[in-house]
C-alpha cells in the first residue's frame, strides 16, 4: 500500500496521526482524487464557518507517521489561495444597510495532524 493506514499482523505497532484538512469546497474534490490516487483514505465532512460562511470541506485522514508530509504537500498543491471579491454589508443609518465589495483571501487549507492513541478497522 502506497499512502494510507494498512492492517499490520506482526511487529511494532507504527505511529498513526490523523490529518484534519478543511479545505474549500472548489479545492476539495481535487485535493480527495489527489489523496486517494496515492493511496490515501479520506472521510469528507461537509461544513460551512468563517467570515464568508461559505461551504467547506473538513477531510479526516489517518496515515502514518512518517506520511505526514506527503499528504501536506498535496494539499499545498492543490489548496490553492486566491482573491475574491465579496459584498459587505456595513449599516449607514438606522435600518439602512450599504452593500459594498470586498476583496478577501479565500481558499487554501488549515491542517491540524493529531496523534492517535488507538486505530481499529472493524
């Protein structure tokens, strides 16, 4: 197996982390095909938050330690920052809202790796 997490029958247990990737919902299709091209398992979550409350994806993947910086590099790659203009609302005067555009920085991607004590495939 290339990337992801395998059953081990024999030996010392490996050290796992779990890679919790939020990425765009316009990168994330990209960044699952790349993941699992190369062997990786991914569960997509689909949330929403931030400043913009745009969708998002929350991509959980386990691998082992020493494949952490593989799937980083993937998600560099295809997590790609960008501007975008997007309309503010800004109160002028009681009950009167001006809409105005601003530009912002979306995409990208926010990992957090965690080690895990305990991985069981049943």
């Amino acid at each position: 197996m290339k990337g992801g997490v395998g059953g081990r029958k024999s030996g010392a247990p490996k050290k796992l982390k779990l890679v919790i990737s939020i990425v765009s919902n316009d990168d994330g299709v990209s960044v699952i095909d790349e993941l699992t091209r190369n062997g990786f398992y991914v569960t997509k979550l689909s949330t929403s938050g931030g400043l913009l409350r745009a969708g998002n994806m929350t991509l959980l993947t386990g691998v082992e330690d020493e494949k952490v910086e593989e799937v980083i590099e993937i998600l560099r790659e295809f997590s790609s920052k960008r501007k975008q203009l997007v309309e503010v609302s800004q109160p002028a005067m009681s009950e009167i809202f001006l809409n105005f555009p601003v530009e912002v920085t979306v995409g990208g991607a926010t990992v957090f790796v965690l080690d895990v004590d305990r991985f069981e495939k049943l």
